[in-house]
C-alpha cells in the first residue's frame, strides 16, 4: 500500500507541478503568467496576473511537496485549495472534462483530501509538517480559497444581471 500510495503522490504532485510551471513560466507549452493573468481577468479572478502567480507557486509548490512528502501535508492541502477554486472555474461548463467541465479538478480535489488525510509513508524525503503549522496551513489555505471563489461567484453573478440602463431600456420597450 506505501507503493501506492507514493506512487499516487508522484504522479498527482508532478502533474501539478508541472501545470504551476505552465502558468508561472510558459514551460510545457503553458500560456505563462500574462496570457493565464488575461484568463483569470476574463473569469474575474483580478488581478489577472497576481492571481495566476499565485495559483501557480500553488500547483508548482504543492505538486513538489505532495510528490517528495516534505512538509507533509502541506503539499495535498495547497493542492487541495488551488482544485477547489478550479472547479468552480469550471462549474458551468458541467461535470465532464470533455465538456470543459470540472472533472479534472474535482478529481485533484479528491486525491488531495485524500492524501492530506493520510501519511506520505516511509517514503517521504523530507520531514512532516508540525500539527500546528499543518492547521495554520489549512486555514490559511481555506481562507484563501473561499476568497477566490467568492470572486468567482459574484463575477459570474455581476456578468449575468442587467445594468440598471439595460433594465430601464427594457421596460420602456415593453
């Protein structure tokens, strides 16, 4: 089961790792920070370009940790926060990835709870997280992510409700 288990974490980790490097620098065929900032504008993550940032050193750091197990669980958990905003992201477009749903990222999500819940095993290279930093981490982490999904919420919510002119032009033509 340790096999697994730090099998799972390197594939998962480095994936991440390698989708924050997309963001941060372009790396991988990625669009780097300004044409995921101009992204993240659009979906009313701003600023753009600062909040890319930080949602790649999130996957890029979070994918390192989760797949050497230093600092445990601190890499799952940042894993876990950056999903969490991606799925929202993603929330319109439905559940299938082929669809441009959340597919991908609820399924992170999952693995992410999952391994911060669980040891990194024997196999970890690098020291665990003491339990205080681990909670202080987590709430920091959730604090975070709900900020960015509130964002992302009350930008959807602000795109799809007529301006007060639009309103007013609708009820004279009626």
């Amino acid at each position: 089961m340790r096999t697994v288990n730090t099998l799972a974490r390197a594939v998962v980790g480095g994936y991440l790792a390698v989708h924050g490097a997309q963001k941060l620098f372009g790396a991988f065929g990625g669009y780097g920070l300004d044409g995921t900032g101009g992204f993240f504008d659009s979906l009313g993550l701003t600023p753009g370009r600062e909040m890319a940032g930080l949602a790649g050193v999130a996957e890029l750091g979070g994918g390192i940790l989760t797949a050497t197990g230093i600092a445990d669980p601190l890499g799952p958990v940042t894993i876990a926060g950056t999903m969490a905003v991606a799925a929202t992201t993603h929330r319109q477009a439905g559940p299938l990835a082929s669809d441009g749903g959340f597919e991908l990222p609820l399924t992170n999500l999952a693995f992410a709870v999952l391994a911060a819940t669980t040891s990194a095993s024997a196999h970890r290279i690098g020291p665990r997280l003491p339990s205080r930093w681990t909670a202080v981490a987590a709430v920091g982490v959730t604090v975070g992510a709900a900020a960015a999904i509130v964002k992302l919420l009350t930008a959807a919510t602000d795109a799809n409700e007529p301006t007060a002119g639009a309103a007013t032009e609708t009820a004279a033509a009626g």
